[in-house]
C-alpha cells in the first residue's frame, strides 16, 4: 500500500510534526508513505530529517483564524489545487491518501475523491472538520470544534483523537543537559518552561517576562525563535534562562515540573503524556482558543499574560493534584499514534 500525505503550512511548525510523526509511524507499520507539500513550502522540518517530499498547491486560509474573504479566495485557488492534487494521485500511483490539518485535509482529501482513491482526514479547524466529515472517515483532534460534540453526523466513521506524538519522546534524561544550561540553574528549585513551540510569540515573551518580574525561587526558561528581534530584550531579565531554539526537548521535559504553553498543538500532548502539569496562555497565537483545559480536565488550567504569576504559582501550590490528573490522560496520549496509523490502515486498505 501506498500512501499520500497533504500538509498544509510551510513544512516547518505543528502541523509538519503531526505529518512527520505520523508518516514515521506508518513506515514502522511497512506502509509505503510520502509527504506533499505547497510549492513554496520551505519544508525545513523535513529537510532536517532527510526526508524527501512531493510538491502540489496546498491553499491555506488560516485555519482557526481564518475570516470569510480568506475563506472565499482559497475556495478560488482550491479548484486548481484539486485538479493538480488529482493529477499527482494518479501519477504516483497512490493507493490513499491522509489529509493533514487545514489544507492538507481539504485538499487532500478533495483530491482523492477526483482521483478515485480513498482518504482519511486528520481535522483540527473548523472548515476541515466540515469538510471532512461530508468526504471521507475522519479523525477528529482536540483543537477542532467538534472535539467535544457528542452529535457528530457523518456517513462516515468518525474517531476523536489525541494528537500523535513521537514515542520516544516520554524517555528524555535531564542529565544529558544539565552541562547544556547556564550557570544560574538552581538544581533545588522548581523548574518552569515558557514555550509556544518552535517560535516565540509576543505574549508568551510577556507572560515570561511578567513572571520573572514577579518570581525570583523558581528556574524560569524560554526556548523558541523570537516572531520579532525586539522579543530578545523582552525575554533579557536576569531570572530567565532563554535556551532559544533547541533540539533536546525529551531530555527537558524530564527536567521541568511544570510547562507554561499555548492553548494547542502537539506540544500540550507531549508535555501530559510525559506527566507534567500544565498552564495554557490563551490569545498567544492570533487569539485563538480551543478550550483544552476542559478536554484534559484537572492536568490543564487557563491563564492571561496579567495573571500569569497567579496561576503558575496556584499549579506549583497544587502540583501533586495536577500531577494525578496528568496519569488519566498520558497512557491514551502516547498509544494515541498507534491507534491512528490503525485507523488508516484499517480505512485505506479497503
């Protein structure tokens, strides 16, 4: 068997990693799969992995963020994007094909009913989320709208689903960093981790900031690419160790107690399924709002850049609490890939 996986974006964030992980998970299932991409796709994340990809227009229209002009001129540019997605289905040979978030749902997956194979959508938005239901078995992850609907109506097999992470990531040793950080860390204290995933944005700078300002008995770090130069001085205070973009995140992970995140993405499974607690800032990426800490309920509370202090010091305060209710979700969050790649196998092999 064959497969094609659509991704939307540029190669280089969550929804690559969801893709890559996914695609990893089927090579270790013997399952033949290869990566597409929008041509101007820089495809990074996969480069840094060797991992070769095919190119066919992937229109994005911001997904949760997405407004109804941004919408109607990706509808425009998706009528040629399923054609030319068609037409590599059929020269590849392709036996399905898994769309992946956004774009990659929608046109992957509109491009498999041209070409007359069948598909699977991995939905987060809520324009995938309609669109795969009414095409094609769909898997729903936490972020999309219907994460939480009992009701959901499709002809098709439905599934909710954590998102799918790599398995090794809960197997991190802090003692391979601990030569790795600056000089300042304190191995007595409580350690905290600000991070909205590979790029930093204003307000997790903010709230890191904020907190520093404001707590001095706790190892505070920062790690992502700055959005902005100016996000450098921001996160410049003598409380903060910024790690900047790394590439060691198992062995953090078994470093912190407590991870200070967004409000989505692999990250947030990553951290619970290594059983760390865990305060969401909400806004940090263009105000948007999923709701997890009702979906992981008791492991997950809300937070804003002004009450920063107070919620990260109430979940250090209540951490063996939050610590318990990390253990109900972290065995479904790391069998979540397995039980994925299941489904598309099972639904695509017909």
């Amino acid at each position: 068997m064959k497969l094609l996986i659509f991704v939307t974006g540029r190669g280089t964030g969550g929804d690559a990693v969801t893709a890559y992980n996914i695609f990893q998970a089927l090579n270790e299932k013997n399952v033949e799969s290869k990566i597409v991409l929008d041509p101007s796709a820089p495809g990074y994340y996969f480069k840094k992995r060797n991992v070769e990809w095919l190119k066919s227009p992937i229109p994005a229209a911001g997904g949760h963020a997405s407004s109804k002009s941004r919408l109607f001129k990706a509808g425009l540019k998706s009528l040629k994007a399923v054609c030319s997605g068609s037409r590599l289905i059929k020269k590849e040979k392709a036996d399905g094909v898994v769309g992946v978030i956004g774009g990659g749902v929608v046109i992957g997956c509109l491009s498999a009913k041209l070409a007359g194979v069948p598909s699977v959508g991995i939905a987060a938005t809520p324009t995938d989320t309609k669109v795969s239901l009414k095409l094609n078995p769909t898997m729903l992850l936490p972020e999309s709208p219907d994460f939480t609907n009992d009701g959901v109506e499709s002809k098709y097999d439905v599934r909710k689903q954590y998102s799918p992470i790599k398995s090794d990531i809960i197997h991190g040793n802090k003692d391979n960093i601990l030569s790795k950080l600056p000089s300042k860390f304190d191995p007595n204290k409580k350690s905290v981790l600000f991070s909205s995933g590979s790029t930093l944005f204003d307000d997790m700078a903010y709230a890191a900031r904020k907190y520093a300002e404001e707590n001095d008995d706790v190892n505070i770090f920062v790690i992502g690419a700055p959005l902005k130069e100016e996000l450098e001085d921001v996160i410049n205070h003598p409380n903060i160790m910024n790690l900047g973009y790394i590439n060691y995140m198992d062995d953090l992970y078994d470093l912190i107690d407590l991870a200070i995140i967004t409000d989505d993405g692999l990250t947030l499974h990553e951290t619970l399924a290594c059983q760390i607690p865990v305060v969401v800032v909400l806004g940090v990426k263009y105000g948007r709002y999923h709701g997890l800490s009702k979906v992981f309920d008791g492991a997950v509370i809300e937070s804003n850049v002004d009450n920063i202090s107070e919620k990260v010091n109430y979940a250090l305060e209540n951490y063996d609490q939050m610590y318990n209710s990390t253990k109900i979700y972290s065995e479904d969050i790391i069998n979540g890939t397995d039980d994925l790649t299941t489904f598309l196998i099972n639904h695509l092999s017909k």
